[in-house]
C-alpha cells in the first residue's frame, strides 16, 4: 500500500495529544487537593478512575474497532475526551472529576488501540518500527510540554499576562481553580481532533492475525500459561511505577521540601518525563549490543537508586533524582512487552490485549501508595514502589524468551 505521509502525521498527533491529556495528573494533585479539601487517600482516586478505563476498554476496544473500523472509533473517543473534559471544566468538583477521568481514560484506551495497525498501514511495514520511534517521542515531547503549560497558565491567569490564545479563560475559571483552565484548554483541543479525524480520508486496515483479538479459545489457552500472568503482572508493575512516581513528585517536593508545585514542582516532573524519552532513544541503541534482560536489570537497578536518593535525599538530590527515575525507567515498557510477546508462540494479538490490561496498574498502585500515605505519611508510602521496580528486576532474570533480541558486536560498527 502507498505511504499516505497525512495520516502517519495525524497519527503522530494523536500520539502527542493522548500524551497531554494523561500525563498531566502528576502536576495538578496537588493543587485538586487544596481545592477540594481532599486527603491523600482520596486523591488517589484520581488516577485510579483514570487507568481503571484501560482494564475495562482494552480488550472491547479491539474487538469494536474490527466492526465499527478506524475512523468511527477514532471519533467517538475523541468525542468522549471532549465530554470528558468539557463536563471537568464546566462543573469542577471531586465527583466530576472522577466520572471524567473515567470517560476520557475510555477515549484514550480506545485511541492506544486503533493507533498502531492504523500506522503499521498508512506509514508502511517496511517504515513501522521508526514510526513507531516517531510517536514515542512525539508521546515523551507532549509529557514534557503539558506540565509547562500547567505552570504558564496558572501564574498568568487573572493577571492580564495569558496573551491572546488563551486570553478567553480568564471569564470562565473560577480564581481559586486556576488549574481548571487546563481542562478547558483539552476540551478545546479533544474537539479540534473530532473535526480534523472526521474530515480525513483513512486507509483500510486489514488486521494481522497477530492483531486480531480472540476472546474464545485463544484468550482461555492464554491465560493457562504462567508467563503471560507472569508478564501481565510486568506490566502492571511498570505502569504503576511510572504513574506512581509521576503522580506523587509535585505532592512529595511540597509536603517534605516546601516546593511549590505550580513552578518547580512542574518543572520537576516535566523533566521525568523529558528523560525518559531521552532514555527511549539510548534504550535502543543498548538493545542492538546488548541482551533486552540485562538492559532491563541494569537500568530497573538504577530506577531503584535513584528513587532512593529521591525520597531520602536533600532536596537539591531530589531535584534530579526524581527525573531520573524516569530515565531508567525508559526502557521497561518496551522491553517488558518484547519479552512477552517472544515467550509465546501465537495468539499475538489477544496477548497484546491482555498485556494493554495492564496499564490499569496506573489505577491502582498510585491509589495503594495514596492510600498508605494515610497511615504512615507519603514518604514511607512512596517506599512501595521498590515492590513494583523489584518485580520488574525479577523479570530480567528468570525471562526465557523463545526469540531473544538481535544484537551486533560492538566492533561491527568500526568494520
């Protein structure tokens, strides 16, 4: 099929726009906190209606997009992103916020299942692996950028200072809810999408057996073999660290080091994310030379490091340290996945459903260390997470993939 270059860069936004509207919980808690009068413990309940949509949408998800295609379901999650934010905005409270963040979280898992076949065709096979680079960074660069609009749009909100684009919000956000003005901005950002996905021309995609999902005989056999509840939990743990670090720098740098969480606090937690992108590209680099486990174990190793010097350090420690545990946390996604995927020999597509199930591990491990947080502080909460990362570690020792990555020697490069 023809490379259509439109739909890999539409495809390309997606990733980006999924990234802002995810990864953004990290730096407002703090602030919804305030707001809301909340405790710790309730505040994990905000990314856990959030991630929760992906154990509940995942599969469905696959099996819809075979019936109602690409395009229509690409509508109706944006759509939902749109309700979702709009209804946040408009009516800001603890309630809301939960049944929002459920109704978008159902968007973007709808959207994390459309997207890759939808790309492995419009941008070609031959083509699939870099563009898959592409959207990851496209995905990190949203990460790093939406915490910085956070910061601009509550410092200038009210002050006269928002400039033109986003000068209309000063009439619609209450002044003690600045950070509701972000929910106005993915309102305005979900519906622009809805127009653009509607207006465009999609290729047809003919799912691979290997992306197709069989929740009959294929999903039974499946669940009969350990490794794949062995590597569901993989990445369960994954996702969970990643959003229950992310989701608890800002609350931690101000309850412990009086950070402010509107300006360092974003910052922090926009360069978590910034690393870990950066932390992508050299992970793949590493995988050409050397074994995908021992990648693993070396960078879960350093995540463990520096998540300790992070929460028992100085503050000028904790300052880097928490972005760095997103740099060694880089790799795990897709290793992890590789792993599991080269551990069985069929069924692909139904796996990879399976294993998408996992990301609800974002809903629960930030509501386990929230809910800990409760009884002794969230410091020693925080100390949780070394469960998570050691199950990771533990994968890159007992993993026996059927089909181990390629590597070159090192003295190939010089030949």
């Amino acid at each position: 099929m023809k490379k259509n270059n439109l739909i890999v860069a539409l495809i390309l936004l997606i990733f980006f726009v999924i990234s802002f509207l995810t990864n953004i919980l990290g730096p407002i808690i703090p602030d919804i906190i305030d707001s809301f009068t909340l405790s710790i413990g309730l505040a994990g309940f905000l990314p856990f209606s959030f991630f929760v949509a992906y154990a509940v949408m995942s599969i469905p998800s696959g099996i819809l997009v075979e019936k109602y295609k690409e395009k229509k379901m690409l509508v109706a999650a944006f759509s939902l992103a749109f309700v979702g934010a709009l209804v946040f905005a408009l009516i800001p409270s603890f309630g809301i916020a939960l049944t929002s963040l459920f109704i978008i979280g159902i968007g973007m898992a709808i959207l994390q299942v459309v997207i890759n076949p939808l790309l492995r065709t419009a941008g070609g096979e031959a083509h699939f692996a870099f563009n898959s680079v592409l959207g990851q960074l496209a995905f990190g660069a949203a990460s790093f950028l939406s915490p910085m609009l956070y910061s601009y749009l509550v410092t200038n909100i009210h002050t006269g200072d928002l400039g033109f684009l986003f000068s209309f919000l000063d009439g619609m956000v209450p002044e003690n809810l600045k950070w509701v003005s972000l929910y106005w901005v993915f309102a305005g950002i979900a519906f622009l999408m809805v127009i653009v996905v509607y207006f465009a021309k999609f290729p047809k995609v003919e799912l691979k057996e290997d992306e197709k999902i069989d929740v009959g005989v294929a999903f039974k056999e499946l669940l009969a073999n350990k490794y794949v509840v062995l590597y569901f939990l993989g990445i369960f743990s994954y996702v969970g660290t990643e959003q229950g670090i992310a989701n608890w720098i800002s609350k931690f740098l101000q309850t412990y080091h009086g950070v402010d969480p509107a300006t360092t606090g974003a910052s922090v937690i926009s360069y978590f994310w910034g690393l870990l992108t950066i932390g992508c590209l050299l992970g793949l680099l590493l995988l050409k030379f050397l074994d995908s486990r021992t990648v693993l174990i070396v960078f879960t190793s350093g995540a463990i490091i520096a998540l300790l010097v992070a929460l028992f350090g100085p503050v000028s420690w904790a300052l880097i340290a928490f972005p760095m545990t997103g740099f060694f946390a880089s790799v795990m996604w897709s290793v992890i996945f590789s792993l599991a995927l080269n551990s069985v020999p069929h069924h692909h597509g139904t796996f990879s459903g399976i294993l998408c199930t996992g990301i609800a591990g974002g809903a629960v491990v930030p509501l386990i260390v929230g809910g800990l947080a409760e009884l002794v502080g969230l410091k020693l909460a925080m100390v949780f997470l070394f469960i998570t990362l050691g199950y990771i570690l533990s994968i890159g020792i007992w993993a026996k993939p059927l089909v181990s990555n390629a590597t070159k020697n090192i003295k190939d490069i010089f030949k």
